[in-house]
C-alpha cells in the first residue's frame, strides 16, 4: 500500500518537474516542428508516398523553415524459391538518401541515408503478384519516411 502511495508521489513530482522546465513536443500536435517543413521527392509513385507519409508525420507546411530532400533506389531479390526453382517471395530492398535544408540560408542542416526492405508473394495470379508488389512498395515508403523523420527530429532536437 505505502509503495503505491510513493511511486504515484514521484509519478506526480516527474510530471511537475517535466511542467516547470518548459517541455514541449518537438512535433505532434502543437509541436514547435509541426508544419516547418516542406518536401522534395522523386516524381515517381514512390517518391509520391514517401512525401506523403513525411507530412502526415511532420505536418503540412505552412510557414516551412526547412525543406526536406529525398532521392530513393530500390532492388529486388528473391526471398524463397521451390523446390522447381521459382521465386515465391521477393524482397524489396530501398535506401532514401535524404538532406534537410535550411530555407533562409540554403545551408545543409543534416542528411545521410536510411534503408528498409519488405516483401511480397509472388504466388498469384499476375494481377495478385503487381497489387502484392505495390502494396510492399506502399510500406517500404512508409518504413522509410518513418526513418527519416526520426533522424531529421534527432538532428533538430
């Protein structure tokens, strides 16, 4: 019962202490890096997705400070192969190289390159195999931005 008591006590005074410091969100809602960044990619559909997930992430750019600059490269390799010597998995394989811009002084703020993979069954029908593939192409963009925007928050913070 006592341990209870104290561990709500410090649970209580964490939380003041995190109050008085003048903590905020470095984004989310209402976050100081919500909507500072606007965003550059191929014109391709992956390139497409992977804009879009880094705005559904850092927020729409309103009055942007930073740009955000992402080329991506993709490969493919099996992942499993029968016993007759067909692919039934595949492994798409992505690096984003990405640079993040100061908008007032066009100086490089940080960059570098993240890499993901995910898969798909290649088992289907033609038309079951390209849906599968978009769908992995669809997440891969999704792990990638994810990557970013973590690196790009760590190199503000």
């Amino acid at each position: 019962m006592s341990s209870d008591r104290l561990s709500r006590r410090v649970l209580m005074l964490s939380l003041l202490g995190l109050a008085g410091c003048g903590f905020a969100p470095l984004h989310g809602d209402g976050g100081v890096a919500r909507g500072a960044f606007s965003f550059e990619a191929e014109e391709t559909v992956l390139g497409f997705r992977l804009s879009g997930r880094l705005a559904e992430r850092l927020g729409a750019a309103q009055t942007p400070e930073y740009v955000i600059k992402t080329t991506i490269t993709t490969s493919q390799r099996a992942a499993a192969i029968t016993e007759e010597g067909d692919t039934s998995r595949l492994n798409i394989i992505g690096t984003a190289t990405w640079t993040l811009l100061d908008i007032a002084t066009g100086t490089q703020v940080a960059g570098g390159d993240v890499q993901g993979f995910t898969s798909y069954s290649a088992t289907g029908s033609t038309v079951a195999t390209q849906t599968a593939q978009d769908d992995a192409g669809d997440r891969l963009a999704v792990i990638l931005a994810d990557l970013i925007v973590t690196r790009v928050l760590v190199a503000l913070s």
